[in-house]
C-alpha cells in the first residue's frame, strides 16, 4: 500500500510540475520574443503561484480556468480597451469571425419586450433555420427543454453556437398558434458583410456591416453593379460597424479613391508606413453614414472618403479607434490579442486623439428607432440619418 500511496503522490507532484513548467516554458517564449530576457523572473513567479495554489488549496479548484484568469487579468492590467486574452476555442470562433463565418442556424432574431423571448426577424436563404421550417416573427421559446424566456440574444447565440455540429430541439411559437418543436443543428454560416440596393430616388446604398473577409471585392462588386443600374450617387452606411483587417480597407479605398495616400501606420518607435491608392477611382458623389458604433476600420474608410473630398459625412461622432492589434497564439492555441501600432488618416490625424471623426451633418436617430437600427430591420423611409444623406446627395447630383 505505501509503495501504490507514493507512486500516487510522485505522480501528482509530476503533473503539478509539468503544468507549471508548461506555463512557463510558454510565458518564457513570449517574454524572449517580446518582452526580452529580463522578464523571465516574472513567468518563474507566476508558475510559483500556480504550484502552489494546486499543491496546498484546501478546496477543488481547475486550474486551466485558474490560469486563463490570470492570463485575462495580466492583459486587461495594461488598461487598453482593444487588447485582451483568447482561450484557444475563443481564438479559433475569432478566426471564423474574421472570415464572416459562424456557427448558427441562419436568423435574426431580437428581443420580444411583450413575450420576453427572442424572434426571428428574418431567416437567411439556404440556412439551417430554412431547411428546418424557421419562419420570420416566430418566437423562440426552448432548447433542448432550456427555457428561453428573459435570455438576452447574445446569450441564445451562444447557446446555439455550442450545440455545432450536433442535432437539437428547438421549440418555436408563431403568432396565435400552438408552440411546435423541430430538430435542427447549428452549422458553420456564411454571413455577407455588404448589401446593397438602388433606392428609388436614384441613389446607391452601401450598408458595409464589417470590413472583414470578403468584404473588399463584395463591396466593389456591390458599387459595380448600382453603377451599371444608373445610381446618381453612393450612400455608404458604415453605423454599428466594428471594423475589420486592413487589407480589406484599402483595397476598398483604393478603388474609390485617387492616386495618393489612404492610410498611415505608425509603430510604438514612431515608424511610419504608408498604404496608398493608384490613379483610378469612381466618379460619383459619396455619402457616408456614421455613429458611436463605427470603429476603427470603419472610422478611416470615412475618414478617407472625407479627406479627399470625396464624400460628406452624415450621422454621428464616432468613438475613436485608432489601434490596430496582433495575435501572438501560444502552444495550446490560446492567444493574445495585442495593441502594437497607432492608425492615422491620410493626413496625419490620429482619431483617438481628437475623441473620433465628426460627421459634416449632424443627425441624432431617435431613441424609440434606436433598436430597430441595432437590429438591421429599421425601414429605409424612417431612417432619418439616411434621409440626410440621400437630400445631400441629391443635390450634388443635380450640379
């Protein structure tokens, strides 16, 4: 017995060793590469920490949740708003991300204040949700039995998002009908960043929701095709956009813009390198829609745009984001999104500096029409700030 009691005990006190020396061979690789040699005695102490926290805590603890806190709370000491820690599955969900993909089933859906649950508000073509039977302005009350009522939509996403992969019932109520149940899974969705349409006046809309994979060339195609259909003019609506990787934004702005500078990165040592645009570019009046939801990539499309006078911008003061990030990834797929150069307009302005880009035309959108926008079901004929900009822009054509 004593000799099985030791083995147990070695074994033990090897995979408390091994977990710490896991973290900080992977601290280290990270202080060497960024952080240089001097850093090391601060990973030597932080496995410290966690040997000792296993080794001696007198309660049951899981110490990957343990040392992802105190990877989270080392990132979030910086005090950057843009720079955080990932898990390995939150990293690999941003890199879907990134490609406008996710896993889901293919709605809409925004909360019901009446019913307290969430509805569909639209369905997307082709989608699980489709196959399935999921109707517009059904409620969804159930998963797998989980009671939906009070939950917030992201809350329901993700709950969806975990059941990837595999079947699960989903309880649904339309109208005055019985409440039915289907089967369904959530599956890896495309989700295209840009719509557009020529509205009746004779002008373009551009509702550019990311600037994130494929957004560039579905962009430039949408602008294509709204020229070829006669538009006097473009709105770009850019509100409530998070926005996305730079590439993206200057193939973007290339295309609509001439041959010049679009865009400024400087580094922490103050180096600076310029993205620039070539000699051709379209000819027509621009508008570009803005609020505090705009960010960064969003931010300097508009900015751009305005710089060279090429469009007026119309809505409200955006935030201000003027960092762009990098992911370091560790050994077990984990990763640090990490802050490491300043963005500034193509004239040297740096919008975190001047609070965020102000529009030309100043228009607040009402409070009562505030979730309907969020939610991307607000009408074109109520939305005032699109209004704004298709009078501008009707006037710039008719010169």
């Amino acid at each position: 017995m004593r000799k099985k009691r030791f083995s147990a005990l070695a074994l033990a006190a090897l995979s408390t060793f091994s977990f710490a020396i896991g973290i900080c061979l992977s601290a280290y690789a990270i202080v060497i590469r960024y952080g240089g040699p001097d850093a090391f005695p601060y990973t030597t102490k932080f496995a410290s920490v966690l040997t000792s926290l296993e080794k001696n805590y007198i309660g049951q603890t899981d110490m990957e949740e343990v040392s992802d806190a105190a990877y989270t709370a080392m990132v979030a000491a910086i005090n950057d708003r843009w720079s955080y820690y990932m898990t390995a599955q939150e990293y690999e969900e941003y890199l879907q991300y990134q490609k406008n993909n996710y896993n889901g089933i293919g709605v809409t859906i925004e909360k019901d204040e009446e019913s307290s649950y969430l509805r569909v508000i639209s369905v997307s073509e082709d989608s699980p949700a489709q196959r399935a039977g999921v109707k517009a302005r059904d409620l969804m009350i159930k998963i797998d039995g989980v009671d939906l009522k009070g939950m917030e939509a992201g809350q329901v996403r993700e709950l969806i998002a975990q059941k990837s992969g595999e079947d699960f019932t989903l309880s649904l109520k339309f109208e005055n009908e019985s409440e039915r149940s289907i089967t369904i899974s959530a599956q890896p969705i495309f989700s295209n960043p840009v719509q557009y349409e020529l509205l009746d006046s004779g002008i373009g809309y551009v509702k550019i929701k990311n600037f994130e994979g494929e957004c560039a060339d579905r962009s430039i195609a949408a602008v294509d095709e709204l020229i070829a259909l006669g538009a006097k003019g473009i709105v770009f609506d850019v509100r409530n956009n998070p926005g996305g990787l730079l590439n993206e934004l200057v193939k973007i702005l290339d295309y609509l813009l001439p041959e010049g500078t679009v865009f400024i990165s400087r580094d922490k040592d103050g180096n600076e390198s310029l993205k620039t645009s070539d000699a051709a570019f379209i000819d027509l009046p621009f508008a570009v829609l803005i609020n505090e939801n705009s960010y960064s990539a969003a931010e300097f499309f508009a900015a751009a745009l305005s710089e060279y006078e090429r469009a007026d911008i119309v809505g409200e003061q955006t935030t201000g984001k003027s960092r762009s990030q990098i992911n370091i990834v560790l050994s077990d797929g984990s990763a640090v999104h990490l802050s490491v150069n300043s963005y500034l307009t193509p004239k040297g302005i740096d919008l975190a500096e001047v609070g965020g880009l102000s529009p030309d035309i100043q228009i607040e959108m009402p409070d009562e029409l505030w979730a309907d926008l969020m939610a991307g079901t607000l009408p074109y004929e109520e939305d005032v700030q699109l209004a704004a900009a298709i009078k501008q822009l009707s006037g710039s054509a008719d010169k």
